[in-house]
C-alpha cells in the first residue's frame, strides 16, 4: 500500500501557504495530545 501512495504524484498547491497552514494546525494537535497523554500517564 505504501508503494501505491509514494509514487503518486503530489499536486501542486496553487496557494502556497494553505500546505503551511495546515501543517502548523496538525503540530498544534500533536502538542495537545501529547500534553494529554503526560497528563494521563503522571495523573
């Protein structure tokens, strides 16, 4: 399955800041859970 997503082409972005944005809203989610997840493991 991997080999059938890698070689597909990636698409280009006609606006090049969304990719960032969007980027920089998943690292905001993983900050989140795993300040969560310390938080279950220390609670």
């Amino acid at each position: 399955m991997s080999e059938i997503v890698s070689n597909q082409p990636k698409p280009k972005s006609p606006r090049g800041g969304t990719d960032r944005a969007a980027f920089a809203q998943v690292e905001r989610w993983m900050a989140l859970i795993r300040e969560i997840s310390l938080e279950q493991a220390t609670g």
